[in-house]
C-alpha cells in the first residue's frame, strides 16, 4: 500500500489481510501512507495477529505518527520479538517519548537486523543517545541521522552503519 488508501482506512485493510486464513504475511509495508498517531495505534492493535511471521515492518515516511503513534507502536514489539528482522520508523517525527519508548523495547528485539530511524529531525540527541545505547546485539543495519537533501536515506555524520 503506498499513499492510495486514507489513513483511516489503512487499520482496516491490515486487519482484513492479517485474517485471511492461510496467508503468511512476512512484510508489512505501510510508507508514506499518512498515518497519524491514532491510525499507528490501530495499526499496532493489529500487529500481534502477525506475531508468528511479520518480518519487516515498514511504517516510514509517516511523519504524523509522532510519539504518539511511536509509542504504541513500541507497546506491540515485544510480541513480534522472535521474528521482525527489519524495522523501519524513517520520517515518523519521533521526539524524546518516542526515542524512549523505542529504546526500552529494542533489547526484547532478539533477531532485529536493520533499523531505519532517519529524518527524525524532532529526535534531540539525547533520545539518540537512549536508542544507541539499547541496540541489540543482532542489529547489522543501522540507518540514523537526516538527509541532506530531505530525501528517504540518511547520508550524514551519521549514516548508514553495517555493525
């Protein structure tokens, strides 16, 4: 799904293909979409019916999301632990709330291999910092920092990171 459905609708259509029986879904792909803090929120309710096999989740670009929908976001984590590989907030405006909520759940992220947190330009260093300091040992990808030229990938001081 990219940018064709209202942002109200985007929980419905997840919910909808989450039940489907016999569909695996493994990625969840919803950038630049326009959700907002309470469409994140009902996009996580969602997510642990997906528990057993969503491998990336891709909510970047999403700039309305805020802490809000960062922070419930992070609420659901926990229970795709053992399987999300890829992990995408790029652009969800993430302040100090939503930098903390993150940091507390990235150490339960056992197979978590590459992280995008570019162009959080409302991210203050300090919540940065919280999210370095809590990056778990798998992680290979790392992308932080805002892009120059605004653009989806980060190419500053502190870039892409193959860890």
């Amino acid at each position: 799904v990219r940018g064709t459905l209202r942002p109200a609708l985007v929980p419905r259509v997840v919910r909808a293909v989450a039940s489907l029986s016999g569909w695996r879904l493994t990625e969840l792909v919803l950038r630049d979409v326009g959700l907002d803090g309470a469409s994140a929120g009902a996009v996580a309710r969602v997510l642990p019916s997906l528990s057993a096999t969503l491998q990336r989740l891709d909510l970047g670009g999403n700039g309305d999301m805020r802490d809000e929908g960062v922070e419930a976001v992070c609420q659901v984590l926990p229970e795709l632990a053992g399987v999300l590989r890829r992990l995408s907030l790029r652009d969800a405006r993430m302040g100090v709330r939503g930098a903390s909520s993150l940091a507390r759940v990235l150490p339960t992220l056992q197979v978590l291999e590459e992280l995008n947190i570019g162009d959080n330009g409302d991210m203050p260093p300090c919540g940065m910092a919280s999210v370095l300091w809590a990056l778990p040992a798998g992680l290979r990808t790392l992308v932080a920092g805002a892009s120059p030229d605004g653009g989806s990938v980060a190419r500053d001081w502190f870039t892409v990171m193959s860890l």
